[in-house]
C-alpha cells in the first residue's frame, strides 16, 4: 500500500514527541493504491501522543458494497502506520527534512552516542505516533538485538529524548 497525503492543516498545533521530532496535532491521508478494490480515506488526531483514527471514508469500485465483513478486513492500524511515516518522509512546504533517512553509520563500540540516541528518540517517537511496536522499529532499522534497542530506548527516556510513554 501506498499513501497520499490530503493536507497538512494549516491550523494544526505542532507538537514535539521527541528532542528535535516536530509532528501536527492532525493528519489527513488517503491510500493512493486501492486495497482489494476499495479506497479509504483517514483523518488522525494526535492524542497523548499517539494518532487515532477520528474519520475513515470508504469507497468501494464497481458493483461491490461495503459490508461488515469488508470493515473487519480493513487494516486500520496499517494505515495509520502507513500515513504518519508517509507525513514524515514527505519534504515540508519549504523543503526542509522531517525525518531523514538513516545513514550508514557505525556502531559505537562503547555504548551509543548523543547523535544516536536522539536517532533512537526520533525512531520510538514516530512508531509509537503511528501505534507501531517502537522497539521493535528501532532493532530492525538500527539492525541490533531487541535487548540493545531495550538499553538505547531507556538512555534516550533517562536523558528526555522521548516524550512519550510506553
């Protein structure tokens, strides 16, 4: 699946979750490749830090119509997920970076560093936003064990890196 961002509202209220990771209190987003022949259309609200679902719009294509059967296969979670990390990839108005891609980077030796803790900061904050497993992003995109992402998630919370709690 991919995703569309509908608007960024120009009203939304800015809110930090993490040292330096800047989201909108309000996201609007629709999936730009139907899924099964049907097109959603989300509206979030950050609330205690995490996105839920406020509005969902389905169409179906053709002949088909929307049962319950339909709405209990939507994979609402998924689209959130897909959404939020959609926004945050996406350039701002005036180009600038919201969230840049990981670098190569090499693993610290002795423990991690201040540039990867807030990396760590900025991974939790967004797949925790997004209602993802945030360690579990933090393990597979920083390619360490689950109890190295544990350690670097507790140093990033010690130090307020992260401001939300899970």
């Amino acid at each position: 699946m991919t995703f569309k961002m509908l608007a960024w509202p120009d009203d939304a209220q800015r809110v930090e979750v993490a040292e330096g990771l800047v989201l909108p209190d309000r996201l609007r987003g629709v999936e730009s490749t139907p899924y099964e022949g049907q097109r959603v259309k989300l509206a979030l609200e950050l609330r205690a830090y995490r996105y839920r679902v406020v509005s969902l719009t389905l169409d179906v294509e053709g002949e088909r119509e929307i049962t319950g059967s339909t709405l209990r296969k939507l994979p609402v979670g998924h689209l959130v997920n897909g959404i939020a990390w959609t926004y945050a990839r996406t350039p701002g108005p005036n180009g600038e970076e919201r969230f840049s891609p990981i670098p190569q980077w090499d693993r610290p030796e002795d423990g991690p560093d201040s540039d990867t803790l807030l990396r760590v900061a900025h991974l939790f904050a967004l797949e925790y936003a997004s209602g993802g497993t945030p360690v579990r992003r933090i393990e597979a995109d920083l390619d360490v064990p689950r109890s190295t992402a544990e350690n670097w998630v507790r140093r990033a919370k010690d130090r307020g890196l992260i401001r939300a709690a899970s």
